[in-house]
C-alpha cells in the first residue's frame, strides 16, 4: 500500500477510543429515553454558551435583542426538562 493510503494507527485508537466512549455514554443511562434527554440537555447547554460569547461581543441592538429572546427560549427548554 502507497504511502498516504489507509488509516494511521493513531487513527485506528482514536475510533476505538471512541466507540469505547459511545458504549460508556449509553451504559449509563437507564435508558434510550434519558440518554436522548441528556443529550438534548448537552446541545442547549451549548447552544446557551455560544449565545452568551455572542452576547459578550456587544453586538447591535437587533441582533442583542434577539439573542436574548433565544436564551430565553433554551433556558425555558432546558429547565422544562
């Protein structure tokens, strides 16, 4: 095989390590429902940390305005959950 071709043994543990990671996630979860749960909980955690670094720039009021209705909207969501 050509130099270049084929994955790198560092690359083959990354994906190992990773899949040993996705089985640990799922494991701790009693089940399909609460993993999904925690993952939408993850994803607006995260979507609230952007909105905040925006919010940190001082943008224009219109575009301040709406990202403060948006981290209404996801705290609302998040704590609904």
């Amino acid at each position: 095989m050509a130099r270049g071709w084929g994955r790198s043994e560092e690359d083959l543990e990354a994906d190992r390590e990773q899949a040993r990671e996705d089985r640990s996630r799922v494991s701790r979860f009693s089940s399909p429902e609460e993993a999904r749960r925690e993952a939408e909980r993850r994803s607006i955690d995260l979507s609230l940390a952007r909105i905040e670094q925006e919010l940190a720039k001082d943008p224009p009021e219109p575009r301040r305005r709406a990202l403060e209705i948006a981290r209404g909207e996801l705290r609302a969501r998040r704590d609904a959950s």
